[in-house]
C-alpha cells in the first residue's frame, strides 16, 4: 500500500472542446475543477424551480416585448453567463443557478421557435431535441474516458 500523500500540480488540459485547468496527481490522473454542485435532493428542487421561473420568464418576455428582441436579449444573457461559468476556477452558486436558469430561458425560447416559428409538432421536436442531446454528450463522454479522467457530475 502507498502511503506517500498525493502530490499534486495545476496544468492545463482539454477535454473534449472545453480548455479547463485540472490537477494532475503523482498517479497522472487529471481531475477537471468541480464547478456544479453536489447532486442532493435539494439541487433537484432547485433544479425543477429554475426550470419553471425559466418557462414563465420566457413566456413573459416574448409577451410584454418583441418576440425577436426577447430572443435576442436571452442569447446576449446566456453567452455572458456560459462564458463566465466556463471560466470560472470552481464552484460559484450564484453564477452556476444564474446559468442553469438563463439555459431554461433560452431552451423554452428554442423549443418555442421550433414549434410556433417553424410549425414543427411537439412530437417531432422533442425526438429531435433528445437526439442532439444524444450526438452532443456522446463524444464528451468519450474524451473524458480517453483522458482517463473522472466523468464530470450531471447538471
């Protein structure tokens, strides 16, 4: 058995498109910074509220301004808030439920536009939303496996 402590060192690593400063032990396995929060049952009620403050938010502003303005103000808002979560050396609540909560904005404006815009059927669009979903989260997975690195948490 090792009894020798885990010496470590900050080095710069990608995996898949994301640039991320890990920590790479003596045992050269890299660990990416943990920037979500642990998974409780108190983050799924968070989760499931920001989801619907995200749904109405989304409905209020294509309602009380011009539908084009509103999309576009939720794309400028989450650009900012994605840009400053990936940045971030760690964890910050804030800025993480900031996130999660402009994505459901923007995700409900995406799946509205789909629908109402383009005239697609819920059906269809929500096949094709999971199978993007699926093509996405595939290769990522596949890089963290290759990087021998651990799987990030869920978000």
């Amino acid at each position: 058995m090792n009894n020798q402590p885990d010496r470590t060192h900050r080095a710069d690593t990608t995996v898949g498109d994301v640039m991320a400063t890990a920590t790479t032990t003596h045992r050269g396995r890299n660990v990416l910074p943990v920037k979500v929060p642990e998974i409780t049952l108190g983050f799924w009620a968070i989760k499931v509220l920001t989801t619907g403050m995200g749904e109405t938010a989304s409905d209020y502003l294509a309602r009380t301004i011009d539908p084009i303005v509103a999309v576009g103000l939720a794309t400028v808002g989450l650009a900012i808030l994605l840009v400053a979560q990936i940045r971030a050396r760690g964890y910050r609540d804030w800025l993480y439920w900031a996130t999660v909560a402009m994505v459901s904005v923007f995700g409900t404006m995406a799946a509205d536009v789909v629908h109402v815009v383009l005239g697609i059927p819920y059906i269809v669009s929500t096949v094709a939303f999971a199978i993007a979903v699926a093509a996405v989260r595939e290769p990522r997975r596949a890089a963290v496996r290759s990087n021998n690195a651990p799987p990030a948490r869920p978000s």
